[in-house]
C-alpha cells in the first residue's frame, strides 16, 4: 500500500471518542440527571429557619428589657438551662436531634433513585435519559413480543427492573428465562449508565 493510499484511508476511517471524551460525557450525563434532594433541603431550610428566628426573637427581646415574644419561651429556657444532661429528657431530645442530623446527612450523602435513566452519548455535549415510565413501556412492549406471553406488568425503574409474566402455557419455566433474556438485550441496546436489575416472575394461568 503507498502512502497516498494510506492517508486516503485514514481520512475515510472516522476517529472515535477519546476515553477522555467518554469520561467527560459520563459525568456530565451523571451531573445532569442527578436527583434532587428538595425534601431534606426543605426540611433543613425551615429547620433552620425556624431555630434562627426565634433565637433573634429572644435575643431581641431580652436586649432591650421587654418580654419575650413567644408565649412560655422564657419558662421554657430556664427549664432547659437547669435540666441536667443526664437527665431523661435531656437525652431523649439529645438522641432525637441527633438521629434527626444524622438522617439528613446520610440522605444528602447517599445516591438517590433519580426521575430518569441517563443512556451513554459519549459526547460532553449531548446528554440523553429516558423516564421509568418510558423504561417500563419499551421494556414492557419487548416482553410481549415472546411467543407464549399472555400479558406483562412492568414496575421499578432506573435500579430495578421487575417484570410480572401471566402465561397459560404449564411448566414453563423456560419462558421466564427467555423474557428475561429478551429484556436484558433490549436494555443494552438502550447502552444505559447503570444497567438497571432485570428480575422476572412468571405465574401460570388456568
């Protein structure tokens, strides 16, 4: 082969993406449909919220020698400022702010189940996710299309997958595999992120 043959076919042969490339589309894909935690950070928002004004309400209040605002506030705070720590309440209260805390902490921490399925693009610039709904429709529309199946419940989403089978056929175990088989296929066509669980029960009908 000459060299203009060469270079001839290496402008026919398109370049693929960089692993760099596919690195950033990844992320990128994994920023966008990332699930938001508006529960916890509303819970913490009024939390605080709430904690902060009335502690400028007392404040304001004993600065300048007037009564407190809040009805009981002040009997309230001298209970709590002579109770002892190793009282029962005191460490009642104490255990219930801190499993409260902990909670949120874990739940900002922890993955959550997001709204969507992001699919791989490859491309930083392009992002693509399907909905649960969406899912379990193509998943459900795959499930049908195995001779055998009577009818098809599709629940979950972007983690699990689980598909219910109805089928009159007797002892067929071998249909459930083949189900399941069709819908991991049909999943790795869709080239996801994170492969959701594919999980399959069949039930015989009379």
């Amino acid at each position: 082969m000459t060299s203009l043959q060469e270079a001839s076919q290496t402008q026919r042969t398109p370049a693929g993406p960089s692993p760099a490339g596919v690195r950033d589309a990844r992320r990128t894909a994994v920023r966008v449909f990332r699930p938001q935690r508006s529960l916890p950070a509303a819970v913490a928002a009024v939390s605080v919220a709430v904690v902060g004004g009335m502690a400028v309400a007392v404040t304001t209040a004993g600065a300048g020698g007037t009564p407190s605002p809040l009805t009981g506030i002040d009997g309230s705070l001298s209970r709590v400022s002579s109770t002892p720590w190793e009282a029962p309440e005191a460490m009642v209260l104490s255990a219930v702010a801190a499993a409260v805390g902990l909670t949120l902490v874990l739940t900002a921490l922890l993955p959550g189940t997001g709204g969507h399925l992001a699919l791989r693009t490859d491309d930083r610039d392009t992002v693509a996710g399907l909905t649960r709904r969406g899912l379990r429709d193509i998943l459900a529309v795959e499930a049908r299309g195995v001779d055998g199946v009577g009818s098809v419940r599709v629940r979950g989403g972007s983690r699990t997958v689980r598909i219910e089978v109805r089928t009159h056929i007797r002892e067929a175990g071998w249909l459930g595999e083949r189900v399941e088989a069709v819908v991991r296929r049909r999943v790795e066509d869709l080239r996801p992120l994170r492969a959701p669980r594919v999980v399959v029960r069949l039930r015989e009908e009379a």
